[in-house]
C-alpha cells in the first residue's frame, strides 16, 4: 500500500468565462471610479432626507469649515489659474475672505456661466459665516444654490 | 518592392501543391495566468476604492433682491428661532415665544400649516449657532411639505425675546 502512490487527476477548468467576466467588471470599475479630489480642508456633512443628485462637472464649490473660515474650489484647472493664479491651479480650493468672495463669484461666473454654485458646510461650523456667504450670494445675484448634505435614512 | 514580388511569384508557382497540401493551423498556446492575476488584482482594487454613495444636495432659493419685500400679514407669519446654545423657540405673530424641542418641530409645523394654510415660516439663526441646525430646520421643513419659509438675519430684538422666554 505505501509504496504504490496515488496518481493525482489533473483537473482541467474552462476558466474562460470567469476571465470575461472578471474583465468585464474590471472594466466596468475603471471607467465608473472617480478619484477623490484631494481636499485640504476635510468637511464632515450634516444630514438630510433631500435626495438631489450633486453634479458632477461645472461646480463651484463655496466650503465653510468648522472654524468658520471660507473655501472656494473650482473643478476646472484653467479656471483656478485665472482666478487664483499659477499657486492655486493644483490646490483644489483656496481660502478666501467673505469680501474678497462677490468679485471671485462673479469673474466665475463671468469665465464660465454655467457654473453651479454649491455650499458645502460642515456639521460643526457656525451659522455666521454661512450666513455672510448666502448674503453675498444674493448680492451676486445667485439666487438658486445647493446645499451639499448626506443622505439620512429615515 | 522586389522582395514582395518575388515572395507573390514563390507562392504562386507553389499554388497547385498548397491547394492539395493544406497549411497546418499551429495552435499557439499562451499562457493567461499571469494577465488574469494581474486582472484580478485589479478588479479586486478598483472593487474596494469604489465609492458609490454620492452626496446629495438640498436646493434653496433665495429671493432675487434684498430689498424686494412681501407684505406678509402678522397672524400668518411663524417664526422659529434658535439661539446659540441650539434651543428652539416659536411664536405667531407677536405672541410669546414658546420653547420648542426639535423633536416636535414637524409636528408643531404640520399642525400650524393645517391651521393656517397661508402661514409663512421665517427661521432665525444666531450667527454663533450651528449650522447642522438650519439644514434640520429645512431638512423638517421639505418633509413637512412647507415651501413657503425665508431665512432672515437674527436681530437684537429676537435676541431679547429669546432671553425672556428662556428665563420663562
């Protein structure tokens, strides 16, 4: 018995569908991810039931931190460039003051009207500063705005 | 040039022994595994850094101009208002204030919306209040199907009638 070994079987698999379907996710995961923008100012979103879709291009995003201070980030290079010069084209959002804000808003605007204005707070940031931006909003004649949120299951 | 010519005569003047003599298919065999590893290895990564939960957005309007104003009459305007601790004060009007916990806003506002339906709510935040406070106050509002609400800048005179309903 011990010197007579068993022969192993090899087993041979069509693995060839696995692998079509394997690529077929592979694709399908490369061309739907987006990379996070790297931010440098992180925002933890309050809650709401609202369920609007953020766009996804042509955003102009005012952020409030939680220290109250002012954000304005643009998605597109060339903008950044021409509103905050060579220093801000790679930085994803510069800090801005509530006064310097209605002229940044509106040479935007200007470069790019089909912007979208979002304002993204953080939960922990004081209503002043929100305020200040929705003030300045509407003296920009930007009426229509989004408030950027989490989705809360009831 | 030359050379492909004479390669097209070669195989011409050997077109009779190819017809009988079929050319011999090789099978190429090459070996996936490596590829596949490397797909899987990708599938695997671009599976795990997915985010699919986008954030949503709540849309707000406000009105065009600031000095454009709405006669509102005092009996249909409800305002809420919170100071800086996050406390919730109500009234109609000019009643008194009443505290309100956030718990009974949507209810509060259903019930005063049904009462009255022609009532406008005004929410007041103090500037050194929270903001997750006003995006619940709208977030109550859109659920309670109120549409008809403004923001407005908290004032001194709030700020007393909030400190008096407090000592209440």
């Amino acid at each position: 018995m011990p010197k007579i070994k068993k022969k192993r079987v090899g087993i041979k698999m069509d693995m060839t569908p696995m692998v079509d379907v394997a690529f077929l996710l592979l694709t399908f995961f490369m061309l739907t991810t987006q990379f996070k923008p790297v931010e440098d100012v992180e925002i933890l979103l309050p809650s709401s039931h609202s369920s609007i879709k953020l766009p996804e291009s042509d955003v102009m995003m005012i952020s409030v931190t939680k220290e109250g201070t002012i954000h304005l980030g643009l998605d597109s290079q060339i903008l950044r460039e021409r509103l905050f010069g060579v220093e801000g084209k790679y930085k994803a959002s510069m800090q801005v003051t509530k006064q310097d804000l209605a002229n940044l808003l509106i040479q935007a605007r200007v470069a790019n009207p089909r912007l979208r204005t979002v304002v993204k707070g953080d939960r922990g940031a004081p209503y002043g500063p929100v305020e200040d931006v929705m003030t300045v909003l509407q003296q920009t004649k930007i009426t229509r705005f989004n408030l950027v949120t989490d989705f809360e299951k009831s | 040039m030359a050379g492909v010519d004479s390669g097209g005569g070669e195989s011409r003047s050997h077109a009779k022994h190819a017809k009988k003599r079929k050319k011999k298919r090789v099978g190429i065999r090459v070996d996936m595994t490596p590829m596949v590893d490397v797909a899987f290895l990708l599938l695997t990564f671009f599976m795990l850094t997915t985010v699919f939960n986008k954030p949503q957005t709540m849309e707000l309007n406000l009105p065009p101009d600031e000095k454009a104003t709405v006669e509102v009459a005092e009996s249909s305007l409800m305002t809420v208002r919170v100071d800086k601790d996050g406390a919730m004060f109500w009234n109609i009007g000019s009643e008194p204030l009443q505290a309100l916990a956030f718990n009974d806003l949507r209810s509060t506002l259903i019930q005063r919306n049904q009462a009255n339906p022609k009532l406008i709510t005004l929410v007041k935040v103090h500037r050194d209040g929270n903001y997750k406070m006003m995006v619940d106050i709208m977030d109550e509002l859109n659920l309670a199907n109120i549409t008809r609400f403004s923001l407005a800048p908290m004032t001194d005179k709030d700020l007393q009638l909030m400190a008096r309903a407090a000592t209440l």
